[in-house]
C-alpha cells in the first residue's frame, strides 16, 4: 500500500509498504477518506508522535476488508473512534473511556488513516447508514467533540450562548447548538471564510463580532443587555482568548474550555478575582464520549451524531446542516503535505481539508 509516514518532526514522506495484517480483535480497513486536523499539523511540524516512524491520521473513514473475528463485518462501510481505551483504568470501569489513564490512539501512538489500509479494533468500527457519505463519516471524529462539548453543561433555551473561535469544532458547534433548538447564539471570530460559511448555515450577520473591527466584550455586553455570556465556549486556545472568555461571562456564568493551549494559560489577578466573586464555572472538555454497542444517542456521542445526521438528510428536522459544505479542499493521498501546508502557512482560506484515498 501508500502510506504516508512520519520519520521525525517535519519528516514526512510518502512511500510504498506492506498493509497491515489485522491481529485478534481487529479488522483492516481501506480507508475512503480523511480529514486533516490541526493537531496533526503541530504533530508532524512542531512535537512528534508518541511513537515514530508513524503513519498520523485520526479522522477517516472506509470499509471493511478483512475481519477475521468478524467476517460478517467484511464489505461494511464504517468510521472509526481513534482512541483505544485499556479497559481496565478507573475511568474506563466507569465507562469514561475518553479519559483512559492508558489509552492507544489511532494516527499519534499507533498507525492511523493517511494510508491507503489501516488495521482498527473492532470495538472502534462505527457502522454507517446507507445515507452517511465517507467524507461524513470522516468527520465524524471532529463533529462528536463538539458534541461533547456541548453536552459539559446543560443549557437553557433562555441562556445567551458564546462561540469564539469558527474553526472545524466552532462551526460544528453552531450546528449542534442551533439544531438541539437554542437560538441566542452570538459568535466571535476573525476569518472571512469562517464566517462565510456560518451566514451560509443560516446564521444572522449581525450575530457575529469581527475582532478585526469590533470589541468582543462590547459586542457581547450589547448583545446581552449588559449581562454578559450564560455559556461562553472558548475554542481557540490562546490566553488572551481565556481571559476574554472570563470577562465576558455572565455572573453565574459558564465557560467551556474546548480549545487545545497555544501556549501556557496564564490569568491576570483580576480576572481570577471576577471567577470567584461571580462564581463562573469553568469546565474542560476532552475528545468524544464513545461506548460502542453499549451506548445510546444520550450517552454517546457518536451515536448522537449519526441520529442527528440522518434527521437532518431525511427532513424529520427542519434544519438541514450538511457538514460537507464545511470541506473547503479536497486532495489525493499523495498531497497530505499540499494540506498541511495550507494550515500550516495559513496560504490560502480553508475549513476542512479533506483526503480521498481511493
């Protein structure tokens, strides 16, 4: 097969091997597509993976080629949850599988889908409805954190609801958000295509603050009566976006920190001082609850997305969201560092880059 294949920190080359033959428990998998995460831009060019050579990708999908503990699985289109639990952690008894003290992860500790084959466990294969194309499906990964996310706190359909950030998760949230049926969303964002693709979504124009040409906090103090934010989801991952996030919560209000750290996250005094005399609540939140065939639409995530998918392509919803309208490029295999340049340089305008393999 084709693979590409990380060396070390900005080596990554694109070359001929053997597929993998799928061990007990595993299935092999021809990989149909792929996103392009911004986590494997900073793997590949700034910090390495865990384990290398290493071929990275986390967001893919395919089918089934061969399964030997489940041969009725052969020729099923699947996705795939990326992260391989242990099992046998605390958190993992406790089916917090996302929070594995000891977990494998599909594309950074072990080989993942920028390949033409990828061998997956079993227990990861996300059958697809007929109706949920491969590019779907290989943002499946991506749309069930914003799930996640938005499922840390509950929300009230009086709450005035923050987005700051319109990259993959931030879009993906507005989705989610605006489809379980709260409306006082108001975003902060700093890119044309992003919020282009928001107005596009239907979204109204005059929810969005531009920080290249307005005050985020004026903005929000406006748009709220001077209140400020019930629920603010911070999804950039900068200080400075932090301690935003914090100033403009509501008393009482709730941050959700969703974006990975840029850099240490540090608070000036008083901005601490306002967490504790308003008494915000400030939650983290981490990858994608996943149970398998254990799980429901309320308790797993990717089971809630793929419901939500479906009622959206079906019209049982009278949102119409297609994910795939948030695919800005789509390249070949061969031209992943066409792709990770883009992000990488900020070249040209993109949302999500994606990979068909076959």
């Amino acid at each position: 097969m084709r693979a590409q294949i990380l060396y070390g920190i900005g080596n990554l080359k694109y070359v001929e091997m053997e597929a993998p033959s799928p061990r007990p428990g595993e299935a092999l998998v021809k990989v149909a597509a792929s996103g392009i995460c911004g986590s494997d831009v900073s793997r590949i060019y700034k910090t390495g993976a865990h384990n290398m050579p290493l071929i990275p990708g986390h967001e893919f999908s395919g089918v089934v080629e061969r399964c030997p503990d489940k041969p009725s699985l052969e020729g099923k289109r699947v996705g795939v949850f990326p992260l391989i639990p242990c099992k046998s952690c605390p958190q993992c008894k406790e089916k917090h599988y996302e929070m594995c003290q000891s977990y494998d992860y599909l594309g950074s500790r072990r080989d993942g889908g920028f390949a033409e084959y990828v061998s997956v466990p079993v227990w990861n294969l996300v059958e697809l409805p007929e109706e949920i194309s491969f590019e779907e499906a290989a943002m499946l990964e991506p749309m069930s954190v914003a799930v996640h996310a938005m499922r840390r706190f509950y929300l009230d359909k009086k709450d005035d609801i923050v987005i700051c950030g319109l990259g993959t998760i931030g879009l993906f949230l507005a989705m989610f958000i605006s489809d379980a049926g709260y409306d006082r969303l108001w975003f902060v964002a700093n890119k044309d295509v992003q919020m282009s693709k928001l107005i596009n979504m239907g979204f109204p124009e005059n929810h969005i603050c531009d920080v290249r040409y307005g005050d985020p906090y004026r903005f929000i103090m406006d748009k709220t009566g001077g209140k400020g934010a019930d629920v603010y989801f911070e999804a950039v991952g900068r200080p400075e976006n932090y301690e935003q996030a914090i100033r403009c919560a509501a008393p009482m209000g709730k941050v959700v920190l969703v974006g990975n750290p840029a850099a240490d996250m540090n608070l000036s005094k008083d901005t601490y001082w306002k967490i504790l005399r308003n008494q915000i609540d400030i939650t983290g939140t981490w990858n994608s609850s996943y149970l398998g065939d254990e799980g429901t639409s309320c308790t797993d995530d990717w089971k809630y997305v793929l419901e939500r998918l479906r009622a959206w392509k079906d019209g049982s919803s009278e949102n119409g969201f297609s994910p795939e309208d948030l695919i800005t490029h789509r390249l070949s295999l061969s031209e992943i560092p066409t792709g990770l340049d883009i992000m990488k340089r900020k070249s040209e305008d993109y949302i999500k880059i994606m990979i068909n393999a076959g």
